[in-house]
C-alpha cells in the first residue's frame, strides 16, 4: 500500500518521476516539471491527469496544430498515434498512465 501527496512531490529536473505501481505491462508515474516535454507519440495509449498546476497540451490533428488549457482536475486522453507536447504554466504535477517503456 501507498499513500502519495502529490502536492509535495518535487524531482531534482524537469519530467523527473515517481515511479508509483506497474500494473500487466501499464505504469503509472507521478511527475513534476516547470519545462515543456517534447514532441512526441507514445508507443500506445495515454492518459495524462494535472493534479496539480496548469498545463497548456499542444496536440496536432490532422495536420493541425491545437492547444487546450487543462486545470487541475482534467485529463488528456492520447490515442494511438496523437502526436503531443505537455507545456505547463510554472510547477506542474501530472500523473501519467501509459504502456511501460512508451516516451
């Protein structure tokens, strides 16, 4: 059993993770960062979540570059292929559920 205080999570880098569970070949990571990621697709699904800070998702569909604010609270769905870049606005704390190994 774990109990995690996300709000207290902070990683010595941008992106640095907390490894909390891998569950049939699908882990689930705590990050932190104060940086954009990069361009990337996932090797699978994704499923991003901020539980803490504000995160501004560029995402291209269709060849089209959009951007979504997402709150604390919200989460970002990645299908198969969704070309992504996460940007938070100052400290972030994202929990990530995605295949183990993908980006």
């Amino acid at each position: 059993m774990k109990i995690i205080r996300s709000k207290e999570f902070t990683a010595n880098r941008p992106w640095g993770a907390l490894d909390i569970a891998t569950m049939n070949g699908i882990t689930v990571r705590l990050h932190w960062t104060d940086q954009p990621y990069k361009w990337h697709v996932n090797d699978g699904q994704e499923v991003f979540a901020v539980l803490d800070g504000r995160v501004e998702m560029h995402y291209r569909d269709n060849g089209d570059e959009l951007r979504a604010v997402l709150e604390t609270g919200d989460v970002f769905y990645a299908s198969v292929g969704t070309e992504h870049v996460a940007h938070p606005i100052g400290q972030a704390r994202i929990l990530v559920v995605e295949a183990e190994g993908s980006l």
